[in-house]
C-alpha cells in the first residue's frame, strides 16, 4: 500500500524481459510487480478472452441466420448474448487499453520508472484473473450459464435459476480491480511526474487515462453496491427492488446505469488518447488544439456520468426526467467532437504515412462519427421510443464500443507491441488483415441500423422473416470480420514467437518519451529520469500557421 | 523531445503524499459504495414517508446513541495513537491502538444485541410479522439490515487493519519517522465513523 | 524532491486539539438526539443531516488532516460530492414527479 519499492542501479541493463530477479520461471511474471510484465500479463488475458467473446458473437450470427432456432435453443442462446456481453464489456473492453498500454506506457510516458502502487498494480490482475475465473465457473457449474443479459435487470435476474450469484461477485470483483488499476494512474500522474514534465506537457494519452481514472474510482463503486444489493436479494428476499414488498425495479435501472454508462467512456477516452497519439506521429504534424483535447478527456467524465437515464426513456419516468436527460444526453455529445474535429485539423496538411496503426486511426475516426451520430439520434425522445430496445441500438453499441474501444485496442496493439517485445510484425499483412476486418466490419453492424429501424427487437431468440436478409448479410459480414481478425492475430503472434528482431528505438518517428528508450525497454524504463523541457508532438511546423490554442 | 538527462539516483521510492492521495481515493470508492444505498434510501423514504417514521419508532434510540459515542471515541483514540507515536511514545500508541480496536468491538457487540431483539421481534426479512406490515416499512427494515450489516463489516474489516498496524508499530515497520501505514489506517477508520454519523440519524432519529 | 515529512510540521503535536474535537462531535451528538425528540416535520431530518454534516466536517479536517494537506485533496473530495449531489438530484428528477 505504501509508496516504497527497490530500484536497481540500472546502467547498461538488458530488456525488462531479459531480467533476472529473484523469482524463476513462471514465477518472475505472475509476481512480478513491474508493470511492462502485468501489461503484458494483462494482454495475454484480455486478448485470449477477446477471442472467446468474439466466437460467442459469430455464434449468435449464426443462430440468427433462420429466424426460428438454427443451431441452439432459446436457453443457450439467452446464454450466449449475456456471456457475450459480460465477457467483450467487463473482461476485455473495460479493462482494455488501460490495463495493457496504460499499465505498460503511462510510467514511460510520464517519465517515471514504476506507477504509484506497483503490488497494488499487481493485485489488480489478480482480481481480474479472479473474475474471469468465476465467469468460467458460472458458465459450466450446474444452473448453467447466466441469461439476463450483460445488464441483469430485476426481475429477472432475482427469479432466474442460472448462476447468478457467481456470475456477479465475478462482475463486482472485476469492478474492484478496475478501481485499483484507476486509483493507481491518478496517484501515479500527480506524482510520479518526471521533472519539467507539467500537465500540459503531459502526452494525451496519458490526460487520457487521467480522465478516466477518475471515472473508475467515482463510479464503479454504484454498480458494486446495486450487484451487491441483487445477491442479497437473491439469498435474503429483502424486497429492495421487489414491488410486491414495496421495492422499484426501476431503481435498479437508474442504479444499474449510474455506473454503465460512464463505463462507457472508461472504454471510449483511453482508446480515444491511443488516436490522440497516433494521428500526430503518423502525421507529422503537433496534435491541434491540445488543450481541447485534453479537457474534453474531463469534460466527456464529468457530462458521461449525467446522461445514465437515456438508457431508459421507454420505462416510465417522469416527464422533467426525459426532457433532463435528453438534453444532457446532447450536450455530451460536443466534447467528443470536439476531439473529432482536432483529429481531421491535425491531418490537413499533414505528411501522412498510412502504416496499419494509422489505418486502424483513422477507421476508429469513421466509425465513431458513425457511432456518434447514432447516439445523438437514439437521443431523441420522439425518436428513442421507437428505437429503443431495437437492433438499431445494437448497431449503435457495436459502432462506438468496438468501432471505438476495439479498433482503439487494434490500433495500439500494432502501434506498440513492437516497442513492447522488440520484434516487428509484417506489415503488409497487417494492412490487408485491417482491410478485411473493416470491411467485414461494416458489412455486419451497418444492416442493425437499417433493421433496428424497422422494428427489429434485441436479444430476440425468433424473429419475423422479413428480417431475414439482413441478418443473412450480417451474419456473411462476420465470418468477413473474424477472418480478418484471425488474420491480424496470426501476424502478431507469428511475430511475438518468431518474428525479426528491432532495436531501434524511435519506430515510427514519434515525439513522446517511449520512443527515446531502448526496444524493449529496461526494468527501470529509464537509465537516468529525463529532464523534461519540450512538449509532446513537436513537429517540424508545416507552412501554413493555423490558430493553435497553446 | 529533447531532454537533458541529470543525474538522480533514487534507490527506494518513498512518497508519503503519494500513499495518503492513493489512501483517500480509496475512500472515496467506499462512500460512494455507500452512497448508493443512501441514493436507495433517500428513494424509498420520499416515497414512503409515513411508514418510515412509524417503522423508525421501534429502533432503540439508547443503543443509536451509545454507539454513536462509541465509534466517535474510537476516532478520537485512533488519531490521539498517531500524535503519540509521533511524539516518539510507542507504548501509548499502541495502547491507544487498541483501545480503538476494543472500542470497535463493543459497538458491533451492541449492534448483535440490537439486531438479535430485533430478530426476536419478527422484524427481519422474509418473516412473517414483517411481510405483513405495509411496504414502507418492510423496505425500512430491509435498509437497515442492508445498511447496517455492510457497515458492520466496514467496522470488522477496519478493527483487522488497526490490528496489523499494531504488529507492525511493535514490530517497528510504523516507526515516528515512517508512519504512513499507521495516518492510512487511521483515514479508513474515520470513514468508517462518517458513514455511521449518517446511518445514525436516518435510522434511529426520524421519528 | 518528495518531502515526506511534509504532515508532520504542519500537524499539531498536542492531544488538547484532538480532544476538544471530540468533546465537540459528543455535544453535536446530543444536541441531534435532543432536537429529534422534538417532533418538528420535515425540519427535524434537514437539521440531523445539516448536524451530521458538520460532525462530518470536523472529522473530515481535523481528525483526518484534510486541511493541512494540499489544495489537490480538497478538489478531489469536492469532485467525489459533486458526483453524490449531482446523481441524487438527476434521480430525483424521474422520483419527484411520478
């Protein structure tokens, strides 16, 4: 708990990888306090349950090529969309980027050796492992998998005889671990700042992180006390939520949305700093309008945790609370733009350099415009009636969470997993692998707008045959994706395992500290800590001067 | 970037502000975690106003209050430990250390009385006495075992934290020149004690 | 560089402080038992959070040295409030008008 590690003397040190501590084998990574190896522990996880959320998905594609069964029966399919949604939310996307390049760049980024709370670090991943051990447990112990959806709304999910109990202490232990993970790079960004690095100097990746640091730790907690509160229930009967005992099912919602959607955006502004960072290196030009970028990283916090009841304006509430939470609801919208507009300002005039992280930047551009759009729709009164609780939501949802947050995850993962093992993957692979999966992408989610707004439920075992064709399309679209993305991880992998070795520091001519340090770094990242006098981005400055905010 | 790179060698990264700043965030987890089913009870009391008031009347306001003072004393005790360890009285400390602990241990020994009464009345979820009163009530009961119940084990989970830093002052790990553990321990307590400072009035106080 | 005996200049180093404090937290604990008796509405409850949160306030800067640390803990308790006040008001917003 107390901020007090050893440091070794560290000159002339070999790869963190190749270090040698006083644990052996498998040992000197699952107690390893340094956080490239919990980085790297943590992508291993995330990205081998990335894989099982995703085979869920295909799966429920394919069961939804007929329109009565296909494959499995109704059960298993209630089953497969909640592990889908519990697995790719909770497991993979919430953790993310933050669990693995935040933990692996922010000290390096900062110009620190460590975070804040290395064992702190550490018992974060334990807690994750935990959870997605229970996940396992829930799904295979006798009650069977849960089915009540990613959002476990009462009733249901009182009465439902699947595993619940398991499947939420999962869920609220990985809550706790991403408190921890947020607590940590708060305490680390206020302190363990490298000397002249100020805020502004900051990388924005690492505002990025700050912002939602602070989501973690303010709102995670509600959607802690509102499981704990199901479990009781569940074992006790209290009747907190249960009407016939006076309690509100419609608390449970309000509750149950006070952390969900800020959760959100704990997925959506670290991806968002990981473009941050892209688009200027691959660019070559200083990120436009820093400081707006950077405050709206606290601005989509502070708006994201106001907006929670959009996600029920067909259950009932009042009046002034539709009209409230519209409004807000728009309002959050401008700060993301914002980010929006700087992005496509940053690349004018440019020298653009179209290397597969950049790609997969500029796809995450696209395809949260399209995410965005879509929510500002959906936020609409008059309009969210109809579509509500329709497929065009789960276009929606597809759009900016893995529009977002996944191909933010993409877009790292090829960005600096060369810097993190020191081994390169072959990129024009990497390019085609990108152009399959965004094809095969759009193909997918774009017919879930058109029969969402048809009238084409979610979560719907059977539907009405005139949806058939799309879901057909859908479904030949996600075979496209999943080749593609088998594609893009035979790549790195082959590389990881056998790919040729890089040494050189600065890969893709970026300005940020992680590129002034070896490939891959040392234990301590640094050999001495920097003296910090520029800012991140500066670029040679192209002819024209545009309106820059300093 | 450039950066000029100067010499600092830093063998054991020490920062006091730093684990106190980590310290009250995490506090801040626990009182939202709390928070919530404040949000759950200042719900349900708007609705039920009534039934509130009436089922608050059988609560025992003397018991309320006496663990009020209890848990008040208790931070007292735990803040007075770390004046005295910082004026180099190690024996005090401790003494006061667990005094706090002991303290802790009276209040959930009176909150066992209190919940076995209750229990022994019929007013406990699912009973038959309580499901036969009108919702407000039972959600007032529901609330306060909920409640009451996690702050119990806030109170556990804290006496086990003051416990270690018992062994660690003995064993000389909290020294006056490095006390953080002991300051960090001593935060969680107080919260600990806010959270009952509102508990108390919303249970025992609205009638 | 850290100073990590920053606290303890600036923390008393009497216990007079520490126990009129607490002489203070009892007598606010009383005075909320005392006004409860008194059957006064909806004033009755706004006083007992309005007490509660002082007693909350003494313990929060002087037991818990929040005054003596630096402005950032302040903000930060400040942004944790914010986020309680806020999302109970928006809540409201659907509960006041059913």
């Amino acid at each position: 708990m107390a901020g007090v590690a050893e440091t070794v003397e560290s000159n002339g040190q070999g790869s963190f990888l190749d270090y040698k501590g006083k644990h052996k084998g498998i040992f000197a990574w699952i107690l390893s306090t340094d956080h490239k190896r919990i980085g790297i522990l943590y992508m291993v996880a995330l990205l081998s349950w990335f894989l099982v959320g995703m085979t869920l998905g295909g799966l429920i594609r394919i069961e939804l090529l007929t329109p009565e069964g296909t494959i499995v029966g109704p059960q298993t399919y209630n089953a497969f969309f909640t592990l889908h949604g519990v697995i790719m939310l909770f497991i993979f996307v919430i953790p993310g980027i933050p669990a693995v390049f935040g933990n692996f760049f922010l000290p390096i980024m900062i110009g620190a050796e460590d975070v804040a709370f290395p064992r702190l670090n550490l018992l974060s991943w334990y807690l994750y492992i935990i959870g997605g051990i229970l996940i396992i447990l829930a799904i295979f112990l006798p009650g069977g998998a849960p089915d009540t959806g990613w959002t476990f709304y009462i009733p249901y999910s009182v009465r439902t005889s699947t595993n619940m109990i398991i499947t939420l202490s999962a869920v609220f232990i990985l809550g706790f671990s991403s408190i921890l993970t947020g607590l940590n790079f708060i305490t680390t960004i206020h302190r363990l700042r490298a000397p002249g690095m100020d805020w502004f100097k900051m990388p924005l990746f690492s505002w990025g992180l700050y912002a939602t640091g602070w989501i973690q730790v303010i709102v995670t907690p509600i959607i802690g006390i509102t499981l704990l509160l199901v479990i009781v229930e569940r074992v006790f009967g209290v009747g907190i939520f249960d009407p016939a005992l006076g309690g509100d099912p419609i608390l449970f919602q309000h509750l149950f949305w006070i952390y969900s959607h800020p959760a959100v955006y704990i997925m959506a502004v670290p991806s968002m700093g990981v473009i941050s960072e892209i688009i200027p290196t691959f660019s070559h030009r200083t990120i436009f309008g820093y400081k707006f970028i950077a405050y709206s990283s606290l601005a989509i916090a502070v708006f994201g945790s106001l907006v929670w009841a959009h996600h029920m304006f067909a259950v009932g509430m009042s009046d002034s609370a539709e009209f409230i939470f519209s409004l807000l609801t728009f309002m959050v919208a401008i700060p993301s733009a914002i980010k929006v507009f700087n992005w496509t300002a940053t690349l004018y005039k440019g020298s653009i350099q179209l290397d597969a992280p950049m790609l997969y930047a500029l796809a995450f551009i696209f395809l949260f415009t399209i995410g965005g759009l879509t929510g500002i729709i959906q936020g609409a009164l008059s309009v969210d009636i109809h579509l509500t609780d329709t497929y065009f939501i789960v276009g929606h949802i597809h759009y900016v969470v893995f529009g977002t947050a996944g191909f933010g995850i993409f877009a790292a993962l090829h960005y600096w997993l060369p810097k993190m093992i020191g081994k390169m993957y072959n990129m024009k692979f990497a390019k085609v692998a990108f152009w399959i999966i965004f094809t095969g992408f759009n193909i997918l989610y774009f017919p879930f707008f058109i029969m969402g707004w048809l009238g084409m439920p979610r979560r719907s075992y059977h539907y009405l045959p005139q949806f058939q064709v799309y879901h057909v399309i859908s479904t030949v679209g996600s075979w496209i994706m999943i080749a593609g993305i088998l594609m893009m991880f035979y790549n790195l992998l082959k590389s990881a395992i056998n790919g040729p070795r890089i040494t050189e520091r600065n890969l893709w001519g970026g300005e940020t500290l992680e590129w002034t340090v070896p490939t891959p770094p040392p234990l301590t990242n640094f050999d001495k800590i920097p003296d910090v006098i520029n800012g991140p981005y500066e670029y040679k400055q192209n002819d024209i001067e545009l309106e820059e905010v300093k | 970037m450039s950066t000029h790179e100067q010499t600092v060698t830093t063998h054991v990264h020490r920062d006091d502000v730093g684990a106190r700043m980590g310290m009250w965030l995490f506090l801040f987890t626990e009182l939202i975690l709390f928070g919530g089913l404040f949000f759950v009870y200042s719900v349900y009391r708007f609705l039920h106003q009534t039934d509130f008031h009436v089922a608050a009347k059988s609560m025992n306001v003397f018991i309320g209050t006496t663990n009020t003072a209890i848990l008040l004393t208790s931070s007292l005790t735990i803040a007075l430990s770390i004046v005295a360890l910082r004026n180099r009285k190690k024996i005090l400390s401790l003494t006061l250390q667990g005094i706090t602990v002991i303290f802790g241990l009276i209040f959930l020994i009176n909150k066992y009385f209190e919940w076995t009464a209750e229990i022994h009345h019929g007013n406990y979820p699912g009973s038959p006495e309580l499901l036969s009163q009108p919702p407000g009530h039972i959600l007032f009961y529901g609330l306060y075992y909920v409640m009451t119940g996690l702050h119990g084990l806030h109170v556990i989970i804290g006496m086990i934290v003051i416990m270690f830093m018992m062994r660690f002052t003995i064993k000389d790990v909290i020294t006056p020149d490095r006390m953080v553990k002991l300051e960090a321990a001593g935060l969680y307590w107080h919260l600990v004690d806010i959270i009952w400072i509102f508990l108390f009035p919303l249970f025992y106080l609205i009638t | 560089m850290i100073n990590n005996n920053e606290l303890s200049e600036h923390t008393s180093h009497s216990y007079s402080r520490y126990i009129l404090v607490w002489m203070g937290l009892l007598t606010l604990t009383a005075i909320t038992v005392a006004v409860a008796g008194v059957n006064l509405g909806d004033v009755t409850i706004t006083m007992a959070l309005v007490i509660a949160s002082i007693k909350s306030y003494l313990v929060i800067t002087e037991f818990m040295h929040l005054n003596t640390e630096s402005r950032t803990f302040k903000i930060f308790l400040g942004v944790a409030l914010f986020f309680i006040i806020i999302s109970i008001v928006l809540l409201f917003s659907d509960y006041s008008k059913m």
